[in-house]
C-alpha cells in the first residue's frame, strides 16, 4: 500500500517568494512509497482513478459545466516532458485529453501576441490539456537568448499571471509543473541518446549549446517559480531524475486536484422510468428480425 502522501499538492508546491534550485535534491523522492516497484504499482492504481475521474468530468460537460484541467510542463532540455506525458495520459480516453508540444514560433504565430497560440490550444469543457513546454517559453527562452528587449520579457510575468486568472475564473484548474532535472543526469540522458543509434533522433547539435547556458537558464527559471506562483495557478516542483517518481508525482498530482474538482455525472433531464417503458414497448411491438437461410 502506498504511504499517505499527506497531500502531495502542499509537499511540492513552490512556496512564496520562490525557490532556489540548487537547494532541491533532484533525486529525492518527496512522499512517495518505498521503492520504484511500489510506486510504479501504485501509479497504476492512480491512472485507474484518473481515467474515472476523465469520465465524469467529461459527462458533467453535457450539461453546460466549463469545468476543465490543464496540465502545464516545463523543464530543460531530456527533463521528460513528453515521457511524462506518455505514462500519465495512458489509460484516458484520447477523445477527452488534447496534447499540445509547443516548438518555436512559427512565422505567422510571431505576428500575434505571445499568448495567441497558447489560446488556441486550451482546453474545452470537460477537458484535460496538456501543454509540453508553453507560454513560458516566452520568458525563458526569449529571455536566455535575448529574443527581446528586456523590458519585454519582464512585463510578461504580469501578463501571464492576469491570463492565468482569467482561466481559472472561466472555470479551468490549472496545474505547473516543473520538472527538475540535475546537470549530470541531464548528461548522462544525453550520451545515451548519442551512444544509441535508435535514440539519435531526439538529439540535435542545438541541445549542447543549450546546455552551456544551464546558469541562464537556472536563473530564468527561478525568475518564474517566484513571479508566476499564484494561488490561483501554483508552480509545484517535482525532482525528475528518477523517472519512475517523476511519473508517479504527476500523476498523484493531477488525481489530487482532479478530486478537488469533484466532477459528477449529471442528472437526466428526461423521464428515465418513461423513456425506459417505451423501449420496452417498442421492442414488443417491433417485427421479429429476419434471419435464417434463404428460399430458393
């Protein structure tokens, strides 16, 4: 049996004024059960919950209810945004969740405001987004790589956090999540992408100049850990080297607040008992099926 995790929402949540990262052991295991076979039983157990959660919050959509998740990912470069995603979404129904993996701005998206195409990809009623990388890319990367004069990128923290709000008060549960990965694993993740031929794909030239700028990049991070944590939509911080908790953390976490919501099938708005006796009634009265060979 898994321990109680005590609320796993207030164990990793970023407290006010932020965090700083060197301070948080990216191989620790906050809250969960003893060892990587139980936490992946449990993770199983977790998914189950989810999936029945998923239903429901869906049904309660049929009947004008806003409600929706949206799962936000940000984390460096191997940190296990998209594995993440795999483990978690398996078991949910595809037709109720929307992945969104945001790359760099396309030429007609750079003509729009930086939320823009964040928009486009929110979730509806009754659904669960998850966003692989997203709006905070524009004051990471565009402040890492000076994309923008500096007191653009800087006014951006309050423009998302106003955005933010706006969701949450149309009815969206918004959950962030950090995925803090440590400077040697994220090595290690990368020579085993070069040393296996089936994994050269996911590795580009690019992922080592982003690496020499893992200070900046730190930095930037922190930046939005303490800016953009609002009670409305907290940053929760999930140490990521070891792959089977961080699969376990973001499931836990989207159970927990799944169940905060508290979605619920919604009653019938008809006459259950006289929709019921007039199927019957029908199937008496409807002709027998044909069947059987045929008369030659």
């Amino acid at each position: 049996m898994a321990k109680d995790t005590g609320g796993l929402r207030a164990r990793l949540r970023v407290p006010p004024g932020g965090v700083r990262l060197a301070d948080h052991d990216t191989r620790a295991t906050p809250g969960a059960p003893d060892g990587k076979t139980r936490a992946r039983a449990d993770t199983e157990h977790v998914r189950e919950r989810l999936a029945g959660l998923q239903e429901r919050l869906f049904a309660q959509s049929t009947a004008g209810d806003p409600r929706r998740l949206l799962l936000v990912l940000q984390g460096t470069d191997t940190s296990g945004k998209g594995g993440t995603v795999k483990h978690v979404a398996t078991g949910l129904n595809p037709t109720g969740v929307r992945v969104t993996a945001f790359k760099a701005p396309t030429e007609q998206e750079r003509r729009h405001p930086f939320l823009w195409r964040i928009r486009q990809a929110l979730p509806g009623p009754g659904e669960i987004g998850v966003f692989d990388r997203s709006h905070y890319e524009d004051v990471l990367v565009a402040r890492v790589h000076d994309l923008v004069p500096r007191g653009v990128w800087t006014r951006r923290y309050g423009v998302i956090n106003r955005f933010e709000q706006s969701l949450a008060d149309e009815g969206c549960t918004i959950v962030k999540v950090f995925l803090h990965i440590g400077y040697e694993e994220q090595r290690r993740r990368l020579l085993a992408r070069l040393d296996n031929p089936a994994k050269h794909w996911k590795f580009t030239e690019g992922d080592l100049a982003e690496r020499a700028l893992w200070p900046a990049y730190r930095q930037a991070y922190e930046a939005v850990l303490e800016r953009c944590s609002t009670d409305s939509a907290p940053w929760y911080l999930v140490p990521a080297d070891r792959k089977w908790y961080r699969n376990w953390a973001v499931a836990r976490l989207l159970l927990e607040h799944l169940e905060l919501m508290d979605p619920r099938y919604p009653a019938a708005d008809f006459d259950v008992p006289a929709a019921r006796a007039a199927l019957l009634r029908t199937d008496a009265e409807a002709p027998p099926a044909s069947g059987g060979a045929s008369a030659h």
